[in-house]
C-alpha cells in the first residue's frame, strides 16, 4: 500500500489544480523556503480528516483555502484527492485503488467522498483504521513527533503499537457496542 497520487486545487498556496504522481519508494520534495513543500504535507493531513487548524498551522479551518496574492483574487474552495494503492487489500474494500476527496467551501462544511462518491468522515476512518494511515496513524511523522512519542504517557504511547498490530478497529467496535 503506497501513495500514488495527490491532486490539489484551491489549498493554501496552490491555487491552481496540481496533480504529484508517486512512485512505490522513496520521493523527496526540495525547494526555496516558503514554497509550498510543508503545504503538501498538510494537504496530506487534511485530507485524511484532520480537524484541527492549528496542526495545519492556521487559526481556523477557512486558513486552508487559497486566501490571494497581490495579482491573485482567493478563491472560493479547497480540495484535495488522495489515491492510495490497496492491491495488497489491506483497506478492507476491494479495490486496488482508493481514492479519497476532501472539499471545504468558505462557509465551512467539508464534504468526503470515496471513489467519488459521497461519504462521511467516519467511513473513511474506518477504511484506515489499523492500516497507519490516517490522523491517529504513524505514517505521518510531523517535526517533534519522535519527541512526543519518547515523553508520553505509557498508555498514550501504547495506541500507537497497537495501531501498528491492527487491532484498533476491534477496540472501536467493542467500545461502540458497549455504548450501545
Ligand atoms: P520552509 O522551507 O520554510 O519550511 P515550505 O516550502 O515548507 O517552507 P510552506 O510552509 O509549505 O513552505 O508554505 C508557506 C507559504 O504558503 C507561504 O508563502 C504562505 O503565504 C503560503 N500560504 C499558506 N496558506 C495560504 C493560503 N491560505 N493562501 C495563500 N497562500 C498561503
Ligand atoms: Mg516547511
């Protein structure tokens, strides 16, 4: 399972479409400071269901929108598309690519879809529930994350092997079934 392709349109500092295709290794993004390079990352983030604005360094959630440059009008939407390889079928759908889509408008509400069709923000955490994808997941190692995981709490630091052993979703659904 690998990241294949990002699409983003009207997310921070890409006000026009782009499209990053990746190969199954190792890809390194370089470029001046202020280019964009840590925006990819957030895009990554926020598309994956990231809630929060401050881990995608803004104040609130409209800060993720292309808010205009001197010769650019904002725009009016921000969205993001994620394709992720699952030929091995570890996301428990079978297809052998899934595509995620993320799109916020000014006014505020995000919309989901998988595979282009609509979805809530639940059915794509459950498809990556135990694959360490996702905003509780380790695929993504931000700058501080080593640090946070060495000072924490045992039982803080103990989701995250769990998470890696796979066995989160069934913790979810007990405690969901307990709720009930
Ligand atoms: P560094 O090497 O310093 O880490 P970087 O390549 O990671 O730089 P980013 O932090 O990804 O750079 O990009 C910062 C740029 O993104 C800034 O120029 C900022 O103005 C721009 N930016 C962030 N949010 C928006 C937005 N909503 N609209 C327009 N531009 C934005
Ligand atoms: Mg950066």
């Amino acid at each position: 399972m690998y990241l294949k392709r990002l699409e983003i349109q009207g997310f921070k500092s890409f006000a026009d479409k782009i499209e990053m295709q990746y190969e199954n290794g190792i890809t390194g993004v370089v470029g001046p400071n202020g280019s964009g390079k840590s925006n990819i990352s957030d895009s990554i983030r926020w598309v994956l269901g990231e809630q929060s604005p401050k881990s995608l360094r803004g104040s609130k959630m409209e800060d993720v929108i292309f808010a205009g440059t001197a010769s650019r009008r904002p725009v009016g939407m921000a969205e993001v598309s994620i394709t992720l390889d699952n030929a091995s079928r570890k996301m428990p759908i079978d297809y052998g690519e899934i595509t995620i889509t993320r799109r916020v408008y000014r006014s505020g509400e995000s919309e989901y879809y998988l595979n282009k069709s609509a979805c809530r923000l639940k059915d794509i955490r459950e498809l990556l529930m135990d694959t360490g994808i996702g905003k509780e997941g380790y695929s993504i190692i931000g700058q501080g994350k080593i640090d946070e995981i060495l000072s924490s709490k045992a039982e803080d630091r103990r989701l995250i092997f769990e998470e890696a052993a796979g066995i989160i979703k069934y913790k979810t659904r007990r405690d969901e079934a307990e709720k009930k």
